[in-house]
C-alpha cells in the first residue's frame, strides 16, 4: 500500500446499523436492516445512502496533522470540515474541549458531542471516529443529511421526553457538494 494521506468517499449500497466497538446490541434491533460493529468507539450510526454523508480520511503516522493526543487528533479534520461546509453557505463551529456524551450519546451518535466534531448553530451536524495502528489513523466522518429520530428511538427504547432532547440537539445540512468543497480544502 502506498503511504500518504487519503480521503475515500464511501457510497452505501443499503442502509444498516452500525454501533460502535463495545457499544451492546440495542433492546430493539432493527428487523429489516442488518446490524454491524466498527472499529471504532462511539455510539450507533444508521447508515443510509440518502440520510449522510459518509468519509473516510487516512493519515500515515508521522504526517504533519498526526497528534499522539487522541482528543487533539480531530482538531484539523473538525477545521476542514466546518470550513467546507461554511464554503456550501452553513454556519458552523467547531467542538473543542472533552466529549459531552450526555444521556444518550453512548448510544447514538448524534446524541453525543465528542472533540472536533462539528455543529451547525448548537445542533451537531458531524460526527466523528477513530481508528489507530502504529501505522496510520483512520477517521470516519458522518456528515447528517437527514437524522431518523423515530428509527433510532424505536431501536434505543428512547423515551419520548428524551426524543425531543435528542431532536433539538441534532441538526441537519443539504450538502451535495460537499466533496468539491472539501477537496478544494484538503491540507
């Protein structure tokens, strides 16, 4: 495999649940899509070819982006992702400091704020994952297109008082072009 840093752009065929590496299976589980595990931590992501979009960024170890520090690790790809999505007209910012899981972000993803993960007025809009070897770190980027509140509740057991929680909190952008914005940004 030739070193370098990467950017795949991931094309589902279907949808699925993915929950993250040692999140449990959910009360409900979906009984149409298939359920699958990453390698990464975090809480569940539908993945669905019209609800996100979905990026994969590779960095060899030793890249000038590279951090040791796993928080501070996200904090370049945070900047290029909200400056890609300010250049498609979103106002955005960028999560600095701890993960703020909150009651359910365990769980969901979006639920959740974690470090460099991006939000559109206070409604997260990117959310974020790692995975490291000594080799490369490969970050997993879900950029929200459309956020299935009633799926992710059914599956979760999420009680109505906090379904509404949960919707405030998440938001959503149209980003059809934003492989052309991000490319034009890419360090």
């Amino acid at each position: 495999v030739e070193a370098g840093r990467r950017l795949l752009v991931c094309r589902p065929s279907g949808t699925a649940l993915v929950l993250g590496s040692s999140q449990p299976d959910p009360p409900s589980p979906p009984a149409d899509d298939p359920v699958h595990t990453r390698g990464s931590g975090g809480g569940a992501v539908w993945i669905d070819p019209s609800g996100l979009k979905w990026l994969e960024f590779v960095l060899p170890a030793g890249d000038e982006l590279w951090t040791d520090d796993v928080g501070r690790s996200f904090d370049w790809l945070g900047r290029l992702m909200a400056g890609s999505l300010e250049r498609l007209g979103h106002r955005t910012r960028v999560h600095e400091g701890p993960s703020q899981p909150g009651s359910w972000g365990r769980a969901i993803c979006f639920a959740g704020l974690g470090p460099g993960e991006v939000l559109a007025g206070n409604r997260k809009v990117v959310g974020m994952s790692q995975r490291r070897t000594r080799h490369l770190c490969r970050f997993g980027v879900a950029v929200l297109h459309h956020f299935a509140a009633d799926r992710y509740a059914a599956t979760f057991a999420v009680p109505e008082t906090d379904r509404r929680t949960i919707q405030v909190q998440v938001g959503a952008v149209p980003a059809d072009c934003l492989v052309d914005a991000l490319v034009g940004k890419l360090p």
